[in-house]
C-alpha cells in the first residue's frame, strides 16, 4: 500500500470518527421514555473514546504529509430508542471491520505503531459494539 491510499484510507476512517461523535451528541439528545437517563449518558460517554480516535487519525494523516478532513460521513436516521440503539451497533461493527483492514494496511505499509494504534482501536470499538449488544439483547420495545 502506498503513502497516498493509506493516507486517503485513513481519512474514511476520520469521517466516519466525526460522525460516531455527531452520532453519539444527536442520540443523546434523542432518546425517550423510561430509560431516556441512562441511554442519554450511555452515548454521551462514548464521544470521548471517538474524540480521542479522531484526533489519533488527524494526528497521523499530518504526520504522513496528508490534509485531514472536516467532512463527517452520513448519520443513520433512527426514530426509536432502539433504532438508535441498532444504528449505533452497525456504525461500531463497520468502525471494527474497517480498523481491522486499516491494521493490515499499515503493517504492510511498514508502519508497525499504526498497526498497533489501529488494533487497540479495534479493542475499543469492539467493546463498545458488544455494549450495544447487551443492552439490545432483551430489548421488548
């Protein structure tokens, strides 16, 4: 993989940052009914963990010579605590999926921090899709 497509790669990565941070305020802001408390923080505490992979990813976009970018990918509509609730687990499995690939990318790209950086990142968004997925478990609503 060269410089340029790792660096472009690692711009999706950015976007799709953005936009679980975007995802996670608007969410919160969302939620409704008897577990409003508990689902509005329950978002709002995963904006830091997507801040801090942002900042990562924009860090290294510079520091490969690229531009990062300010356009967040698209938001999932959802309507319903649960559909909010779904939203959000399919944005973290595409955040695991995708970071897996960005580790490889980096390994043979011969940037073995990168790599390391982007498996614990997979860490990270995979404990945050398996959360979602306990909370989604016995969901009757």
């Amino acid at each position: 993989m060269d410089k340029n497509t790792l660096i472009q790669k690692l711009n999706e990565d950015l976007s799709n940052e953005l936009a679980a941070i975007i995802q996670y305020i608007v969410y919160a802001a969302k939620v409704t009914g008897p577990y409003r408390p508990q689902l509005a923080e329950f978002f709002l505490q995963e904006v830091p963990d997507e801040q801090t992979h942002a900042q990562f990813l924009a860090n290294k976009i510079v520091a490969l010579g690229g531009t990062p970018t300010t356009v967040p990918a698209k938001v999932a509509e959802a309507g319903s605590n649960k559909a909010l609730l779904e939203a959000v687990l399919t944005a973290e499995r595409a955040a695991v999926q995708g970071y897996k690939e960005r580790a490889k990318q980096a390994e043979e790209f011969g940037d073995k921090g990168l790599a390391v950086q982007l498996e614990d990142m997979v860490r990270d968004e995979t404990g945050h899709a398996e959360e979602v997925e306990r909370i989604l478990r016995d969901w009757n609503m």
